[in-house]
C-alpha cells in the first residue's frame, strides 16, 4: 500500500479532512440509454484525457494519497484502452474498480484484468429482471438476459469476490428487487442497492401510494443484512435510502472534496460530480459544498461518510470483508 494513502486514511479517520477516493469518468460515451440516467453525454473523444495524460493524472492522485479510485462514465468499456488505465493506476499501487453494463467486454480483457494486482474488480448494473422491464428500462426486452448472461460469464472467470452487482431501486423496478436479491443470494455474489435519483423526472418519483411497498421491501433488505453476508451496503445506508425514496434529505454530513473528489474524462477535477468548475489539476481538497445542494445519496459519498463517522458502519463494513 502506499504510504501516503495510509497517512491519509488515518487522517480521514480522525479528523475527516483528507480525500481517499475518488470516481473517475474515464468517458461520458455510452452504448446505452437507460431510462433513469441522464448522463450527459460529451461525446468527443478528443475531450477525453489521453493514456499520457492519465499517467500524469495517477502520479498526482499518487502524491496527494488517493489510493482507490472508481471508473465510471458513460460506461468505461467503450474506452478501447480502459485496461492500460487500470494498468496505469495500478502501476501507481492505486487500486481500481470499474463500474460496467458489461456490454463491450471483451475476452482479452477479461483475460487481462485477472492479472492485474491491484484491480479490485467490477461493479456490475443489474436493474431488471423481466421482460416488460427490461423494455422500459432499455427500449429492448431481451437485454437483462443477456447482462445475466455476462454475469453469469464474468463471475465463472473472474472470481466472484471481484464483482459487485449494482441495482437501483425506481419505480420501474421495485417489484423485481425480491428477485435480483435471490439471484444474488443464491449465485454467491455481492449486490449494493442505490436509491433512484428522481431529478425532477415524475416517472422516476415513487407515489405516496408506493410508500408502504418501499417500507416493505427495505425492511425486508435490512433484515437479509443483518442475517447474511451477501448485500454490500451498511444497514445505516439502507435506512437512509428508505427515508430518501420518499423525499426525506439524507441529513448525512456530506464530505465532498474532503474525503472525495470526483474526475470528469476532461481531468477536470472537483469535490463532487456538482461541481466539476476547478481549473484542470488545482485541486483544493475542502469541500466547497454550498449549503442549499439538493442533497444525493450516491453510494460512494454517503457509504465513504458512513464508514469514516459511524461506527457501526465502520464494524458493519470491516464484518463484510471476512469471507462468509
Ligand atoms: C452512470 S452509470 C456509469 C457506469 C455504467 N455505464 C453502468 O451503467 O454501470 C453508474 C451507475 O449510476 C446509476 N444511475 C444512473 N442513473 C441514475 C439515477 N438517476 N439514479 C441513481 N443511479 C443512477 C447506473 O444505473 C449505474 O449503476
Ligand atoms: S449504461 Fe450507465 S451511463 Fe449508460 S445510460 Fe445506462 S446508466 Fe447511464
Ligand atoms: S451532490 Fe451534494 S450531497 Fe451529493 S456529494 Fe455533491 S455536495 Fe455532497
């Protein structure tokens, strides 16, 4: 590990003042358009920082001791060369995961990733589970089978510890989540549940007539965490989600910039995806949080702040990292 990032990490833990992670979109291309993502899409390749530029991008995230760093986009596998990234990164001892709809993956990479020390794996979109979803959520009926499909690939050749299925929960597909928690019960796999964010879509905004059904299902979720192994997200991050699905703020602290920054495909650098304004590498590592933000529940800010100010979230996360 490196140094600074475990100086950092101590930091983080007692004073809260220090990033350790980041999300990078490596591209804001994409070869879907699913209907809760407003990914706005900057399609010029040339906007995209080259594998050079990357190389500089890792030696300074390096220096200032970020050491877990989540690709993400638009969807990172329409990068031909997102592999020579991850290699770049771990080449830097800076670990890496990379969020996916497992849709451009090829073989060799596949082949390429298990080698690769310091890859910590995918995280995988997994949000419908029948057909008439599957249509709504990507115009196309047939195409949760064939992500299950990969899934089912990926984790015979990649081991199952380095994937992590993602699902977020709407009001397309809240009757289906019994379903994918069984699939990944049953298949031995991790799976982290993200609330939708509605952003002023109404399709996307649960009713108060669905509100019994969330309190339902979230009960229901936070009494399989207690007894399994198998949801990746702390209880405290799940009981949060519940309130926030029907309209309720997280009141989490939010410690954009201090404990997190976020990357566009640019190199533009900010404390969060809200305010990608810095000038390209002068970050400022405190937060510029304005105190009227709408508020997010993005799992890799809350779930970062859960774990470094709650100390049940802290033992709840270390207990998940003891195989079963
Ligand atoms: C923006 S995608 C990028 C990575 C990749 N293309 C994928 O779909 O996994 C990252 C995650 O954000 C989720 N997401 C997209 N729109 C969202 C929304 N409105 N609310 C919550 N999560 C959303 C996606 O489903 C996905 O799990
Ligand atoms: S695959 Fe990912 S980035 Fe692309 S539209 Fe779907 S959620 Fe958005
Ligand atoms: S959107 Fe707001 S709450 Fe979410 S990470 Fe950014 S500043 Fe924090």
């Amino acid at each position: 590990m490196n140094l600074k990032y475990l100086l950092n990490l101590i930091s983080a833990l007692l004073l809260k003042n220090k990033p350790v992670f980041a999300h990078y979109a490596v591209t804001h291309r994409c070869n879907l358009k699913c209907a809760i993502c407003n990914n706005g899409c900057i399609c010029n390749p040339e906007n995209e920082l080259n594998l050079e530029e990357i190389n500089s991008l890792a030696r300074f995230l390096k220096k200032r001791g970020i050491g877990l760093v989540s690709f993400g986009g638009g969807e990172p596998f329409m990068r031909s060369d997102i592999i020579d990234i991850v290699k770049i990164f771990a080449k830097n001892k800076i670990k890496t995961q990379i969020l996916t709809n497992t849709l451009n993956i090829s073989d060799n990479q596949i082949n390429q990733m298990l080698k690769i020390k310091y890859f910590n794996g995918l995280s995988i979109s997994l949000h419908t589970f029948s057909e008439k979803t599957s249509l709504e959520f990507y115009n196309d009926k047939n195409l949760f089978k064939k992500i299950l499909e990969n899934i089912n690939n990926l984790s015979i050749f990649l081991k199952k510890n380095k994937i992590l299925l993602n699902t977020v929960i709407s009001p397309l597909n809240i009757d289906e989540i019994y379903d994918i928690a069984a699939f990944a019960k049953t298949n031995n796999l991790k799976i982290s549940f993200l609330p939708i964010e509605a952003n002023n879509n109404i399709a996307l905004k649960f009713k108060e007539s669905d509100f019994k059904k969330i309190d339902t299902l979230y009960d229901f979720l936070i009494a399989e965490n207690k007894k399994y192994n198998y949801i990746f997200n702390s209880s405290q991050f799940l009981e949060m989600s519940k309130r926030y699905q029907k309209g309720i703020q997280s009141q989490q602290h939010c410690h954009a910039g201090k404990l997190y920054i976020s990357i566009n495909p640019d190199g533009n650098i900010a404390p969060c995806h809200k305010y990608h304004t810095h000038v390209r590498n002068k970050f400022n590592p405190i937060s510029n949080k304005d105190k009227n933000c709408a508020d997010c529940m993005r799992p890799c800010w809350i779930e970062i702040s859960n774990f470094f100010t709650n100390k049940k979230s802290f033992f709840e996360r270390i207990k998940k990292f003891i195989p079963n």
